[in-house]
C-alpha cells in the first residue's frame, strides 16, 4: 500500500502487511469488490489513507492465492456485475493474528512516542 | 499435448477477462460516485482515472502477481515432492533406477537409430542426392549395378539432374605404396562424381573432366581418402605428387579428400575412368546424381521411368529393365533398417513396462497415503491441488531419472557400438546429441503424464469419509485401485512374454544358424589373403609365373611343422564377393536357349584345397600336382550339381564346360565332393563346379592353412614365407571363425540386443509382481492374522497370496502369448529354420517366466505365512 498523502517509496514497502490487514478487516464486515474496499478504507480513514490501485489489485490477487478471500461474480447495489470478496475461515484467523500483532506493535511505537501533544 | 496448452491458454484468457471486467467495473463505479457528489460526466472520468493512476499499470502488476504465485507453488510443489521422496527413499531409489533403465536404453538405442537411419548424410544436400538404379520389370526388384551404356544414354536424355556421375568398385587389390605393398579399396570414377556430393579437397585438387583417360589408356591420376593418406603420408599435404601402384598401374595422387567423404563404401583410391558403352548387358557400374533444386522425387522418378521404357523398347539387352530412383541415404541404410526398427520397438516395449512398473509402484504408494491425501483434501486442498501435488512427485521422479537415465545412455551406447557390426553404417558416428537429448527430456515429461496422472486422477476421486473413518494404515485398498494395479501386473507380464518369446526365437533360431552342419570344418583355419598381380600386356607368361609362385609358396608353407593341409583358393566367399553363377554344358547333351540354361558356381582351387577344409571327396579323386596347363583339363563338382545335372549316373569321367567362352575346353569330371555352404549358411549350398588353378584358370588365389598351431604365429611365419618369394605380394589375415562370426554379424547383433531388453523386461515385470503382492500382503495383515488365528496354516496363507499371484500371472501369459504369436509372424523373415510357432520358444517362455513370477510371488506369501497372529492383533 502506499499512502497518497505521505507518498514515500520506503512507506509503501514498509506497510504492505498494512494494506493486507485493512483489506481483511474491510471484507470481514461483508462481502465487498474491489472499489467498495478502496472507497471503504479512505471513508472511515477520514481520507487520511488513499488506496493506490496498482498495488490493491496485485493486494487481493495475493490473498486470494493465499486463501484468506475467496471471490466470485455477484451483482452490486446498482444491479451490475461485480467481483465479491470474501473472508474465508483461514483469512479470519490471519485477521486476528494481524490485527493484535499490529496492536501490540501501535502500542509499543506508542509507548517510545510517548503522549501525543496536545493540540495547539 | 496441445490440448493441455491449449487447457493452460483457455485458463489464462479467463484470468485476463476476469481482470480487465473487475477494473472496468472499479473505475465506472468510482466515476458514478464523483457524479453523485456534484461533478459532470467528462470531469468525473478524468478525476476517475486520474486516481486510478491507469488501467496498464495495475493489469500489469496484478500479472506480476499471478507469475510469482505460480512460481512460488511450483517450489513448495518441489521442495514437498523431494521431501516425501526422501521420507521413502527406498521407493525412490527403487523407482528411480527402473525409470532411469528404461530412460537410458531407449535414448542409447534412439541415438543409434537417428544417426545411422534419420540423420541426412554428411554432404551438402544430401537430400538430393539419389542412387539411380536398374529396375528389372521381370523380378521387380532394383538393383544398384548399372549399365555403362544405359547411363549415358540417361545422362543425355534427362532434364531433372543436376550433375550425375558412375563408380565402378574395384576390389582390394595389391597397391604400391613407397617400398611397401598393401591391400587399397580402389573406385573408377566419372568426371563429375565428386561434385554430385559437393565435395572439395582438403588438399590438392578433386579429379576433373582431363584426368578421364580416353582411347583405352590406364588413368595416370588419383585422389585418395583423408585417413589413408594420414596412414601412408602422415597427412593430406605430404601425400600430393606421390606416385601408388594401383594392380600394376603408377597412378600420381593429385588430391585428398575431405575427411568425411567416403563412398562407395570403404573406398580409398579414386581413380578417373571413361564410361564404357560398349556393353548394354554388362552392369558393373553404380550411377548416382543430384537433382536439380526444385525437382521432387516424384517427377524425376517419373522421367526416368519414362527414359528407361523407351530403352526397352529400342534395345534387345533392354528388354527386361528400366530405371529407378532410391534416396542414397534410403539405399546405404536399407539392410540395416529391419534390425534397427526391431531393436526400436523393443526398447519401446522395455519402456512401457518400466513405465507400467513405476505407475504400480507410484500407485501402491498413493494408496499408502491414502489417509494423508484425504485430511489434504479436508483441510480444503482442491482436487487440482492435489493432483498437482502427487504430479510434482512424478516430475521430480522423472527429472531425476531423466538426469540418470542420459548418464547411463552414454555408457549403453559405447556397449551398443562395441557389439554392433563394424559394417554399419556411420556406427562410428553416434553420439548422445541433441535429439537423443531432446528425446529424454520428452520420455522424461511423457513418464511423468503417464505415470504421475493415473494416481493422481485415482487419488483424488477418493471417497473422503470413508478414507478418514478406516485408520491410517489399516485402509482396505478399493477396489477399483486394485483392479487397475492388477491390470498393470497383466500388460507388464503379457509385454514381457512378447519380449522373451521374440527373444527366444532369435536365439533359436541363431543356435540353428550357428550349429548348422556347414560341410565343412571351420576352427583351427588361417585364411591369408593374397594377390599376385597378372599384366594385360604379359599375360600368358605372368599366369605361368603366378602358377609356380603360389606353387613354391604352398610347398614351403606344408613344410612348416604344426600346419596340417594348405590349399589355394581363388575364391573366399561368405559374402564378401558375391560371386555370379555361369552356365555350364555337359558334353553329349543339348546347350539350350540362352537365359534357360542351367547355372553352377565356378572357383578355381589347388590340390589339398578339401584336406584343408575337411570337406568329403565321396567319389574319385582331388587335384594333383600333375594337373598342369599341358594335361587334361579336370573338374571336380559338389554333391548338388551332381543331383541336379547327374541323377542316378556317376558323374564321374562325364566332361562338363563352364559358359565363359564358346572355347572353354571340357573338363573330365575326376571327383565328387561333399557339399559347403560357403557363401551364407542360412542357405543351401549352391551347385558348385571346381577347376585346378594350376592348369591356369581362375583369378589369383588366398591360401587356406589347417594348424594344429596358434594361428597367430603361423601367420607370421607365413607373411615371411611370402616376403621372401615376392615382396610385391600384399597380405591379410583371418581365420575361418572370424571368417564365419562375419556373416553371422546381424542376426548377433539382434539377437544379443533383443536378449538383453527381454531379461530386463522380465526382470522389471517380476519386480513389478513383487511389488504389487508385498504390497496386498501388507494392506492385509490384519486379516490374514485373523485367519491363522482362526485356524489357517501357513501353507493356507502361501496358497493363498501365490494364486493371487499367478492369477494374474496366467493371465499375462496368455493375452502375451498371443501377441507374441502376431509379432512372431511379422518377424519370420528373421527366422532361420524356427518355425513362428516353435514350442520349444513358448515352453522356455512361460518356464522362465512363470519361476520369476513364482519367486516374486513367493516372498511376499512367505512373509504373509510368517505374521504372528498374537503380535499383529495385540497392536491393534
């Protein structure tokens, strides 16, 4: 993933794992395609992260393969033909595994950063 | 094959759709938002696909996804595959070397065939050089010898060869090289034979329209092969301006050739010679040509017929020819083409058995695994999955083997060299290549599909439940995977029982060859091959000298102690000189029409010429020294002549006349001999007329030598005896059993071959027996422990496990025997007195057979008679 507004190549590398877990954690609410999923991330971001498409495409390719989405063709709120995807059993387990280590890493970061300053 | 490309591409195409739909989708559906939110159409698509940041760039990298995907699987796919194999290395090893054995024959035994059949010949466009050919309408059959006359008028009339050119072969004759004297292969040839095969000189220059000497006079000029001049002058340079004697004829070498130019066959000597015309029923030249570019076969062959009917018609001589065309490389290969095919086919089967052996094995194997497969497929690994998965298995299996099996090929090849014929052609050539190469890489793939799908297919259409509800190993094997295995066991037996019995008559029918009464003693017989070089010019006089020569030379030789017989023979047959019959007359009796009238061999031979060779005089008397040019013309005839020409009289004191000249004298009949089957033991022995070489007829003879001594060092002493009374006299050795081993080269070659790849095939079938029933043993402990514990002895259980056994064993035989009867009846041109049908054959067969299969069966049931059944129902 790389982040439109803090746009760095080094950022990008560094969060794929990112990218993964928000896409999982978009999905794991209900079936989505691909723009849904995009759109979805920068709404309840408050627009701060921007999904870059060429790397959420190659991004849900890569779970897929994985077998934590599994997708198929399904008609979409305006009656056309998208691709869903959807969470399976292991992609789950793979969400809960991410989302506590990224917890347990936020929080440690958190700590060294020490208390955020107070807006001025 | 192209199904399965064609399965890939339809797969990717859906891929591509898929994509190109889903990003479609994304951007119109992004562009409806921007709409909603305020924006007008043109200005949303360019906000739309501005954010998208392009359509190419992500089809790409989501491509770039996929490949790393498939790449990644494929080394899990290896990395598990060598991971199992090495789990069971006993089974790898087992399967392993059975696949590289088969990999390895078929690519040595290939390696030969594309050499020396498929490979064009080593000139510029080979593909276009033909051998033209007399055609005789009567018999049907085309043969290489050629008409002096006959070609010239071809060469004027036709418009479809490029160049076209004759050779007449000389045979090995006394040759003059320096001081010393040797035996050279010499070819008189026409102007343009050397530009029919493209060739140029790698040193001096090749023969041209004026080395042709016209008017009768002997040539003055010759080129000479690479490796002779190597032998004789160091090198091709150093040779240029030497001056050979060829028969009596100086001839100055102006050119060598290329080092891999050799035709007519072992020719050293090409000399220039003016075409004859002179005699349109003389054949004693070979034509060759180049078509012209563009021509095909088809239509030349047809001009060429149409040239040779017009000859028939304006000829007497031409009444029963006309002209063919046969690829030249379809002609040099033509003798050898029936072994080779033979051996190809039978490395062939080799290979399927391997193959049925490695699917049995592989088989068993998955059926082992059954309980490991079903929790893969529970834990939600799809069929292809799996599938692909136990097909990774077989790659590596087969890349391994594949790697073995090149590795072996290039030993079996060097062993497949030794053994072949040295008259093969271009068998110096082979080489694993490329093709060879290519061809394992392809047996490699191929085993790989036939022996990795069957399991894979049979693996995942387990019945999942049911594999997890029976305990791991306890698995009853289904029955549909023991009928499939059982029918491997089948097919591996029946094509073996083809292999052994092919094998068998060969073998048969070789004994017969080999022990077949000859008529004559062959061991302990030292044949020296001589020529005493008679002039034209002296010719009378020569003849006289020659006579006294071989005369002195045999006295001297009788004299040397341990040399029991000596005689000299004009003529060694065994098929190195097929020699013409003649017709012959007997006195008192009607000569017949030209064309009817009956034929004999003729061969001139001194006195002792039957001691030596132990052949029976059975009426009359031998030779005598007293048989001079100054007496009474003698003969002696064979016992086939005499029943041919004499029935129920005594031929002997009869006067008989051979057809070469109206002024033959006759020849009083003194002696009846046994008959010999010199020429091809695989025939009867032809009618034979014998004439004393001491009263002057007949070519310059070789010396047969009977020794009770090593023959080695009687030839030494013989080349002595020979360097002292001419040292012009070139000379070389053989004895009768390598003299006899040589016409005997091609059925050995095939039967040693063919014998070999039917003990393999036996071998890999009673592997395959083993392997199946160890394997039922072992699925069936359980209830064979029940069994014993119920009461069963353990000769119940060996009865048991060796009629599973042999069942399919009977089975085998008998659909094998019958294939081996339809293979038998298309190999009975092979057969040498062994009828397709031979018992004996048969009976062998299903002897060597059936005690494989009965040892292979054998061991498994003595283990099954051996389970303890107090250990194995405790375990339960």
């Amino acid at each position: 993933m790389s982040i439109r507004k803090r746009a760095d190549r080094e950022y990008s590398a560094h969060l794929q794992g990112t990218l993964d877990l928000l896409i999982l954690r978009t999905v794991a609410l209900r079936p989505e395609h691909g723009q849904g999923i995009a759109r979805a991330i920068q709404d309840q971001s408050d627009n701060v992260l921007i999904v870059d498409h060429g790397s959420l495409y190659p991004a849900l390719q890569r779970l897929e393969a994985k077998g934590f989405l599994s997708a198929e063709w399904g008609t979409s709120e305006n009656n056309r033909k998208a691709r869903y995807y959807t969470l399976t059993r292991k992609g789950r387990q793979e969400l809960i595994r991410e989302e506590s280590e990224w917890r347990r890493i936020a929080t440690a970061i958190a700590r060294i950063l020490g208390p955020a300053p107070s807006k001025v | 094959m192209s199904k399965l490309v064609n399965l890939f591409r339809w797969r990717r195409d859906r891929l591509e759709r898929d994509l190109d739909r889903e990003l479609r989708y994304h951007v119109e559906r992004r562009i409806e938002d921007l709409i909603k939110d305020g924006l007008s159409a043109p200005e949303a698509r360019r906000q739309a696909n501005l954010e998208f940041g392009g359509v190419p760039q992500v089809r790409e990298a989501v491509r770039d996804t996929w490949i790393s995907q498939w790449l990644d699987a494929l080394m899990r796919d290896v990395h598990y595959a060598i991971r199992n194999l090495s789990k069971s290395w006993g089974f790898a090893l087992g399967a392993g070397a059975v696949l590289s054995l088969a990999i390895g024959t078929s690519v040595a035994i290939f390696s030969v065939v594309s050499t020396v059949l498929l490979q064009p010949l080593p000139y510029p466009d080979a593909g276009r050089i033909v051998s033209i050919e007399t055609f005789w309408t009567n018999t049907g059959l085309s043969s290489q010898d050629v008409s002096g006359a006959d070609f010239l008028d071809w060469q004027a009339q036709n418009t479809v060869f490029e160049k076209m050119a004759v050779s007449y072969a000389g045979k090995d004759s006394p040759t003059i090289v320096g001081d010393r004297a040797v035996f050279a292969n010499p070819g008189y040839v026409s102007a343009d034979f050397f530009a029919v095969f493209g060739q140029t000189a790698s040193a001096g220059r090749l023969l041209t329209e004026k080395d042709i000497p016209v008017g009768g006079a002997m040539p003055t000029t010759a080129v000479v092969a690479y490796y002779w001049a190597l032998t004789h002058f160091g090198g091709a340079e150093a040779a240029i301006g030497k001056t050979i004697t060829v028969y009596g004829t100086p001839l100055q070498i102006v050119g060598v050739t290329a080092p891999e130019f050799r035709y007519p066959g072992t020719t050293d000597i090409w000399a220039p010679w003016l075409t004859s015309n002179r005699n349109r029923g003389l054949h004693d030249y070979q034509a060759v040509g180049k078509l012209k570019l563009g021509v095909p076969l088809t239509r030349a062959h047809a001009e060429m017929r149409t040239i040779g009917d017009n000859l028939a018609r304006q000829y007497a001589e031409n009444r029963l020819k006309t002209v063919a065309l046969v690829p030249l490389q379809e002609r040099l290969t033509g003798s050898v083409r029936v072994t080779l095919w033979v051996l190809m086919s039978a490395v062939g089967v080799v290979w399927l058995i391997a193959c049925a052996n490695i699917a049995n094995l592989l088989l068993a194997r998955a059926a082992g695994r059954t309980r490991e497969i079903a929790l893969r497929a529970a834990l939600g690994a799809g069929r292809g999955r799996v599938i692909r998965q136990l097909l990774a298995e077989s790659s590596v299996l087969a890349g391994a083997a594949g790697l073995a099996g090149l590795l072996l090929a290039s030993i079996i090849v060097g062993g497949v060299v030794a053994l072949s014929p040295a008259d093969l052609p271009r068998i110096g050539d082979v080489r694993i290549d490329m093709t060879a190469l290519l061809f394992a890489l392809a047996l490699s793939l191929m085993s790989t599909v036939v022996f990795g799908l069957v399991p894979a297919l049979h693996a995942s259409r387990l019945d999942l439940s049911d594999a997890l509800k029976q305990g791991g190993s306890k698995a009853t094997v289904s029955r549909v995977s023991t009928r499939l295995r059982s029918a491997l066991v089948v097919t591996e037996v029946a094509l073996s029982v083809i292999l052994l019995a092919t094998a068998g008559l060969l073998v048969r029918s070789f004994q017969a060859l080999q022990h077949e009464d000859l008529g004559f003693t062959k061991d302990r017989v030292l044949v020296a091959y001589t020529e005493y070089v008679v002039r034209e010019d002296n010719l009378v006089a020569d003849l006289q000298i020659r006579s006294n020569f071989f005369t002195d030379v045999l006295d001297r030789l009788r004299a040397v102690p341990g040399v029991n017989a000596a005689a000299g023979v004009a003529y060694l047959g065994m098929g190195r000189e097929p020699r013409a019959a003649q017709d012959y007359f007997i006195e008192g009796r009607p000569e017949g029409q030209p064309g009817e009238r009956p034929q004999a061999e003729f061969h001139a031979i001194t006195a002792d010429y039957f001691k030596t060779l132990e052949i029976p005089i059975l009426a009359g008397r031998d030779f005598a020294r007293n048989d001079t040019r100054e007496s009474q013309p003698v003969a002696i005839i064979n016992e086939t002549l005499a029943r041919i020409a004499f029935p129920g009289e005594s031929p002997v004191g009869q006067r008989i006349r051979t057809g070469t000249s109206s002024r033959a004298p006759w020849m009083e009949i003194v002696g009846l001999v046994g008959d010999a089957r010199w020429q091809d033991p695989s025939r009867p022995a032809p009618p034979v007329i014998f004439a004393a070489s001491t009263q002057g007829i007949g070519n310059s003879p070789s010396i047969l030598a009977r020794t009770s001594l090593d023959e080695a060092s009687l030839a030494s002493t013989l080349r002595r005896i020979l360097n002292d009374a001419d040292p012009t006299v070139p000379v070389k050795f053989e004895t009768m059993e390598e003299m006899f081993d040589f016409t005997l080269r091609y059925p050995r070659f095939r039967t040693q071959v063919i014998g070999l790849f039917a003990g393999m095939a036996t071998v890999l079938s009673a592997v395959g027996i083993f392997s199946v029933l160890a394997f039922l043993v072992g699925q069936r402990t359980r209830e064979l422990a029940v069994r014993r514990a119920l009461g069963a002895r353990a000769a119940d259980v060996i009865r048991l496990i060796v009629g599973q056994g042999l069942r399919l064993v009977a089975i085998g035989l008998v659909l094998g025997l019958a294939g081996a009867f339809t293979v038998a009846r298309l190999l009975s041109g092979l057969l040498y007195e062994i009828s397709p049908w031979d018992a004996v054959t048969y009976l062998g067969t299903i002897a060597v057979l059936g005690t494989a299969a009965l040892l292979a069966t054998l061991l498994p049931a003595l283990r099954a008679a051996t389970i303890s059944p107090t250990v194995v129902l405790r375990q339960e």
